[in-house]
C-alpha cells in the first residue's frame, strides 16, 4: 500500500475512534446535568472544585480527577460502602444520572487548581 493510501486510512480510523469515544462520553454522563447539581458541592468542594483545607477540615479537589474514579467514589457513598456523614446524605438522594453527569463535569473541568 503506497503511504498517501495508508495515511488516508489512518485519518479515517482515528476519526471513527475518537466519534466513538465521544459518543461514549456522552453516554457515561452529561456534564450540563451535572452543573445543574453542582451549586451543592460548592459551599465544600469550591466553585472549580478545587477542594480546601481549612484547619482539620481537609476538602478534596475533584476536578480534572478521573471520571471513573469519581464515579465509583460517589456511588460507594451512595451505597454507604465508603462512609463519611454527608456525603452519604447527599448522594444517597442523588440518581445515577445525576451522579454520573457529576462526574464528567468535574472530570472535564479546564484546570486543576
Ligand atoms: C459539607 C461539605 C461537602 C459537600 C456539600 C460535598 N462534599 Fe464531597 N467531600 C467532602 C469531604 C469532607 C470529603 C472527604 C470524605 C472522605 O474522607 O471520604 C468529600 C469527598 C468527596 C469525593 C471523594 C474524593 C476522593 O478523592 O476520593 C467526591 C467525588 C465528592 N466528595 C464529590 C462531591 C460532590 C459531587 C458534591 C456535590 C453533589 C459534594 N461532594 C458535596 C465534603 C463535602
């Protein structure tokens, strides 16, 4: 196969790759659900959930941390599997929708601060 051939269907595989990538991103969680959700996490979490630690208190960042990861994260606390008292309130009322829109919000947040 001549390299202007090869090169060609490079282009059109990478392209039907990253289609199909996207499409499954938006299939796993729709980060406008979670921005709708998000005013919650605000007050601990920060606007850009960046986290804080204020004396004892130590808020994790979330942003730009894995999808997957706070997918599972959110729904252990869900299922009280992974304990901490408000967390395990406030994701015990949030849906799996809501969850995982969360998740691809924060996950695709421009920075980590
Ligand atoms: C009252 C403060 C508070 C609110 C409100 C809050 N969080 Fe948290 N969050 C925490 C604390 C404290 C932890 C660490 C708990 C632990 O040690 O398990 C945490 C942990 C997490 C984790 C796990 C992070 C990791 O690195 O494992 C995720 C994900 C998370 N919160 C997401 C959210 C989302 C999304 C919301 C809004 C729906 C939210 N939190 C609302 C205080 C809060």
């Amino acid at each position: 196969m001549d390299s202007a051939v090869l090169a060609a269907a490079l282009t059109v595989i990478r392209g039907t790759i990253l289609i199909l990538m996207g499409a499954h991103a938006a299939a796993a969680g729709d980060p406008m659900v979670g921005k709708a959700s998000a005013p919650l996490c605000a007050g601990c979490h920060g606007h850009r959930g960046e986290g804080k630690v204020v004396g004892p208190e130590a808020i994790p960042s979330i942003a730009r941390q894995h999808e997957a990861y706070l997918v599972r994260s959110m729904r252990m606390y869900k299922t009280g599997e992974r304990k901490e008292k408000v967390m395990n309130e406030i994701f015990g009322r949030l849906s799996d929708e809501e969850i995982a829109g969360l998740a691809a919000y924060y996950a695709g947040m421009k920075q980590r601060l």
